[in-house]
C-alpha cells in the first residue's frame, strides 16, 4: 500500500511538473508602447501615415523561441486618426470604414513561424475589418529582454506587411489614382510576460 500511494504521489509530481513546462504562457499589450499604424498614398505622390489609437492585444505561447506563439489583437475603428479631424472623420463614414457599422478590426494568427534572418517571423492569420475576413501575411521582427523596473520579462516586435483595401470593401467608391488600393502596415508592439 506504501508503495503505492508513493508510486502514486511520483506520478502526480511527474504529471504537474510537465504540465507546468508545456502549459502557455500570456504575453499582455503594453498600449503605452505600441502603435498600430499604417501607411498609404494620396494623389500617387505623396505618403500618409495613420493608426489606430485604441488597440489591444495578447500573445500566447509555450516556447521561448515565440514558434507556436498565437496573437489576437482588436482595435477600435472608430480610433483611426491621421492628425487632420476632417480626414479622420471621412475614414470613419460609410465611405470607407462605417464604424457605426463595423466598430472594430480583429486579427488571429495562425501560425507564428521563424523566417530567414535572426529573430524574424512571419506571421499569418485572419484579418477582419469592414465586415470582411481575408488571410494576410506579416513580417515580425523581436526583440526580448528584461524591464530592469518591474524586472517582467518583455518582448517587442515591429511589424509590416501589405493589404490591399479593396480587398476588404473599403472605399470602393475611391479611385486608386486618388488614395492608393496598397496601404502598408507599419507597427509596433510590447508585450509584458505575466
């Protein structure tokens, strides 16, 4: 019977302790440190840059190396500002974003895998903005370390990638030649381990 509840009590220790080494790990978005932005062209000559000022998100992962990492990030449609109210409230209207009607703009990846040079990923998954879901692809390049204040572990990534709008129905009624159909995404995010 001893042996038993000892046989028993190794496999318990065995089992906890596995889990504990396989089990995810929650990365939290630090907004102070982040910036959703993008990027796109006006009259074919001139750049403007944008972001979403209300965004969040969460990374989760079992690997320090970040390869099975899943991110899922929400931001707020209606938070778009390019620094010029008039723009910003004409992306907001039925003529591009309808955030009254689609509020916000989701992204789940679906794979998190390493790319060609050192601490780089690409990252695919599922965008969803004006009521339309299409797979996009991402390049994300890390860098980790230790706050040396809180002393959490931190990790950063700066991502870019390219969409093009119409595919999501945005701003069908504007010509290419006006604002482009190419827009560039260009962010950044700190995530905290917890």
């Amino acid at each position: 019977m001893k042996n038993m509840i000892k046989l028993s009590l190794a496999s318990l220790t065995i089992f906890l302790f596995s889990f504990t080494l396989i089990s995810d790990t929650t990365w939290t978005y630090d907004n102070a440190h982040a910036k959703v932005g993008f990027s796109i062209t006006h009259m074919m000559i001139s750049d403007v840059e944008g972001s979403f000022k209300k965004a969040t998100a969460t990374l989760t992962t079992s690997k320090a190396d970040f390869t099975d990492a899943v991110v899922e990030m929400t931001a707020d449609a209606a938070s778009i500002s390019t620094d010029n109210e008039k723009r910003d409230g004409h992306l907001q209207s039925p003529d591009f974003f309808d955030v009254a009607k689609f509020p916000t703009l989701t992204f789940k990846s679906n794979s998190f895998k390493k790319g060609k040079d050192a601490n780089t990923y690409i990252v695919k998954g599922n965008l969803t903005m004006h009521g339309v879901t299409k797979p996009v692809s991402l390049t994300a390049v890390s860098r980790t370390g230790v706050n040396p204040m809180s002393k959490k572990d931190i990790a950063g990534f700066k991502i870019t990638g390219k969409l093009n709008r119409s595919d999501f129905g945005i701003g069908g009624s504007t010509p290419g030649a006006i604002v482009s159909d190419e827009v560039l995404i260009n962010a950044n995010a700190e995530f905290v381990k917890n």
